[in-house]
C-alpha cells in the first residue's frame, strides 16, 4: 500500500516538526501547568459550594481541569495546528502546487496533522496531567481498558478537530485574509468544548445545544469516557458521526473551491 | 540640543504606534470585525464567571459583583498593558530571526521600539470589556464609599496596569537569553490576570504568599480590593498595605529595567 506509506510518512514528519522545539516545549507544558493550578482551585471552589455539580464530584472536577490542559495543545482546541499554515498556502497561491501533488489535499493534511497531535499529546500533554494527578486529588481508573477506551476517544476528538479546522481553513479560498475566522474557530473552541467549564454544568437549554455540537467530542467527552461518566460506545457513535460529516463537508467545500475559485496568481 | 531620553523614548513609541494605527485603520472592516472578535474573545472568561454564579451564589466567600470588580481592576489594568506593549511578548521572535538587528541601529531607545512594534489597536477590546465589567461592579458592589476609597480606584489602575507592563519588560529580557520561551511569559502575564479575576480566598495560601510576596501581583487588585470591600486579606496584611501599590509598581519597574539592561546586553546576533 503506497498510500498507506506516504500518509504514515507525512504524519511522521509533523511529530518530527514540532519534536524540533524542544524549548517552547517546556514553555508550554509549564503554560497549561499554571493554567491548570489557577483553574483546579476556581473548580475546587466551585465544588465546595455545590458538590455534585454536573454529576462530577471535586476529584472528578480536578480530573477534568487536568485533562483540559493534557488535551488543549494536542487536539488544538483554541486552533494553532496546520490550519494556519494552509490558510497562508492559500493565500500566497502556493496551494496550487500541493493541489499537483499525487495525493490527496485533505488526507495530507489530516496525516500531518494527527502527527503534530500525537507530539503533542505527549510532549505537552502528559507533564501538566501528571503534575496535576501528583499535587491535588484526582479520580482515575485503575482498568487498563477504560484508559484504551479513552485513548480511542480522544484520536476520536482529534479527527473532528481537524474536521472543523479544515473547513476553516479552506474559508481562506474565498477570504483571503483568515485572521477573522481563526478568531472565530478559538472563541468556539474555547467556549463549546468546555475549556472554561464542563459542558454538564452549563445551565438548561445553552448546556444541550453545546453538548450536541462536534466540539464536546474534544474534551468532554474522552473526559467523561475516563471517567466512566459516558457510555463509551454513544460516545465513538457521536464522534464518528461528526467526523464524517465534517471530512465529508470539508471535500465538497475543497471541491467547490477548486472548482470555482481562481487560484491567487492567476 | 538632544531631548532627554525617556521622552526621546515616548516620542518614538508614539510615532511608532501611530503608523501601526494608521496601517490598521486602511481596512476598516476588517478592523472592526476584529475588534468585535477580540471583545467577545476577551469575555469568555466573564461569561464563565456568569455561568459558575447561575449556579452559585458565592465563590470564596465573595458574591458576583465582588467577584465582578476583582474581574474588572484585574482585566482593566491588565487591557492596558497589553495595549501598549502586548509585542514585548513576543520580543524571542524577533531575536531568533535576527530582526532585532534592525532595532538596535535605530536612534531610538530599544525598549520603545520593541513595544510599539505591531502596536495593535484591536487590543483596546479588552481593555473596553474590562471596564465594561468594572463599571458594572461599581454600580452593583455594596460598599460604604469614602473619599479615600474612591481615590483607590484610579490609583489601583494605574499601578496595576504597571506592574504587569514590569511584568512584560521582565518577560521579554528573559525572551532574549531563552528566545522560545514565550509561553513562559503567557503564564505569568495571562495568567497573572486571570488568576486576579478570582477571590483570594479561592486559592491556596502558599499560592497566595507567592503572588504578594515574590511576584507582587497581588497588589493590582487583591490586596487594595480587600480594603475597599471592607474584606480581610487571607495574609493579614497591615491595612496600609492597600496604599502600596504605587510603591509595589515603582520597585518592579526598577528592577524590570535592571533585567532590561541586562538582557539586552547579552544579545548576541543570529551571527549569519
């Protein structure tokens, strides 16, 4: 399988690209470090006052913010994964070469990627979360299973990621300037994945409509999957589910792009 | 002949500035879009505040409109800082790809360039929702108001919005020595302002004597708050401690500018 060969060296090459930074690295993982103790004591707060919030208890709440900053540069919930340098492609016109290529725009850059995810699902991702499990009661699985369920959740999580943010990208075709829409993919990344607060506390018909959008398959759901908050099988159906509508939206969006609009440089 | 220099400095940041606010303002739509994107950007993190108090009345002991007036000092003071020399945050950029260079050749005081650089008027979103929320934990707040407390409330501003620009200066002559360290400065810049958006009596004590003791940033909002609220400190600072800030302000700008110098004289080119 040559395909197979070429997407498998693409990702590899965007876990090599962000494995290069090795300071920056240490930059944020200390970043969602002190994030993570500033939000754990709002939360903590939170709880006191009303314990069971949400269905979590405060160890469960702990677990949450934890997981939030594991989460937040891996599956590039406020944005800052390939989207912008596609955008920048776009708008130079050097998308036109990549459009050449023997291979498939999306699948390039979904390869990339997933690439950049899993460097930094690691290399940012597991320092903070084991600070955290160290330093303030966390609620954590002792069945290896449910941790694989989680996993599968959470590469899950990181295709409708990418979904979400290719369609943003490709808005860049008719757009040109991107700056407003990446603006736009951090406000709802930030706010409907529940970054700020757990989904399940957001109040009546506001916490129903977040929980039914694609962004609560980021966070909420590998959350409550670890858990053992959710069902882990709802949990693949709607992730999936969303998945394919964004990829499947994302090559009839690129399609109309190509198709209709002229190429920056004539 | 010469003009002295912190007013050489001023005049350049001006002109500075001034051209980056020009060349924004060509693309008014766009200006606008985005500073209506960075204005609900920056409120997300009230509309959290809301969220957590339509489903409690209290957090730490401290009811909304108090919380909303921790919110609004913090936000304010810090809206104005990052106005003013947000690209200080970004200086390592500049460092590793050499551009630093072309700073340091101009008769103009480095710092001034540095953060009038990419000055970005769109910031002034955050620092318009940061009042916007100040100015309704005014109206809303209970407190017996006196003269010297009304004094406080510019003065908090003002010193706040200096110790974190130390903060800032501090930060960038760090970037110079370690040039990827930009999200160090985040976590203590923004993190700084969201960490003060709560009650003190949220967090952890040791947390607590960290921030008033080793990074003053208590003194922006948490410490001269406490005494307009009529609230004791989680520290038991003396109750002058609440006039301080304008000292706490003044010793961190000197030693932000000691880092400065320091920094900036152990720049070594990208030697290409």
């Amino acid at each position: 399988m040559g395909a197979a060969r070429l997407y498998v060296a693409v990702a590899a090459g965007g876990f090599r690209r962000y494995a290069t930074y090795r300071a920056a690295t240490a930059a944020g993982v200390f970043t969602n470090t002190v994030f993570g103790v500033i939000l754990v004591h709002t939360y903590l707060a939170l709880w006191d006052e009303r314990p069971h919030l949400g269905g979590y208890d405060q160890a469960q709440a702990v677990t949450y913010v934890w997981l939030g900053q594991a989460l937040l540069a891996g599956l590039a919930i406020q944005g800052g994964g390939f989207e912008n340098e596609l955008m920048e492609r776009i708008r130079t016109g050097d998308v036109a070469i990549d459009l050449y290529r023997p291979a498939d725009l999306q699948m390039w850059w979904l390869a990339s990627d997933l690439g950049r995810s899993l460097f930094q699902l690691l290399g940012r991702g597991v320092v903070p979360f084991v600070v955290g499990a160290l330093f303030f009661p966390v609620a954590l699985p002792d069945d290896p299973l449910i941790w694989l369920a989680f996993g599968v959740a959470v590469v899950l999580g990181a295709v409708v990621s990418f979904g979400i943010r290719y369609l943003v990208a490709l808005s860049a075709f008719w757009l040109l300037d991107g700056k407003g829409m990446l603006q736009l993919l951090m406000i709802t990344g930030v706010f409907c994945s529940g970054m700020t607060l757990p989904l399940n506390v957001f109040p009546g018909v506001l916490g129903e409509v977040v929980r039914a959008l694609p962004w609560s398959a980021l966070l909420q759901l590998p959350a409550d999957v670890l858990m053992g908050k959710a069902d882990p099988l709802g949990a693949y159906v709607f992730a999936v589910a969303w998945a394919v509508v964004l990829l499947v939206g994302g090559r009839l969006l690129e399609s109309a792009a190509t198709r209709r609009v002229v190429v920056q440089g004539g | 002949m010469e003009s002295s220099r912190p007013v050489g400095g001023l005049r350049a940041y001006g002109l500075i500035a001034g051209m980056w606010i020009r060349s924004s303002l060509a693309y008014r739509a766009s200006f606008a879009m985005t500073v209506l994107g960075n204005l609900l950007l920056s409120g997300l993190d009230f509309v959290a505040i809301l969220l957590m108090f339509s489903q409690v009345d209290a957090l730490g002991g401290y009811r909304l409109p108090e919380v909303a007036l921790l919110y609004g000092l913090s936000v304010t003071s810090f809206g104005l800082t990052d106005l003013m020399c947000n690209s200080l945050g970004q200086l390592g950029q500049r460092v590793r790809d050499g551009t630093l260079d072309t700073l340091l050749v101009r008769p103009a005081p480095v710092l001034a360039q540095a953060a009038a650089d990419r000055f970005a008027l769109r910031r002034v979103a955050r620092l318009t929702q940061g009042m916007l929320v100040l100015g309704y934990a005014l109206v809303a707040v209970d407190v017996d108001w006196t003269p010297l407390k009304v004094l406080l409330l510019p003065v908090m501003l003002v010193s706040g919005a200096a110790i974190f620009g130390a903060v800032f200066v501090a930060g960038a002559a760090f970037q110079i020595l370690v040039q990827d360290a930009a999200e160090v400065q985040s976590a203590f810049t923004y993190g700084g302002t969201t960490l003060l958006q709560y009650p003190p009596t949220v967090f952890g004590k040791e947390l607590v004597r960290g921030v008033t003791f080793v990074l003053p940033l208590a003194f922006v909002n948490w410490v001269p708050a406490a005494y307009v609220l009529g609230r004791p400190y989680p520290l038991g600072l003396p109750e002058w401690a609440a006039f301080a800030p304008p000292l706490v302000a003044v010793g961190c700008c000197a030693l932000a500018g000691l880092a400065w110098r320091v920094g900036l004289r152990s720049y070594r080119s990208t030697g290409s």
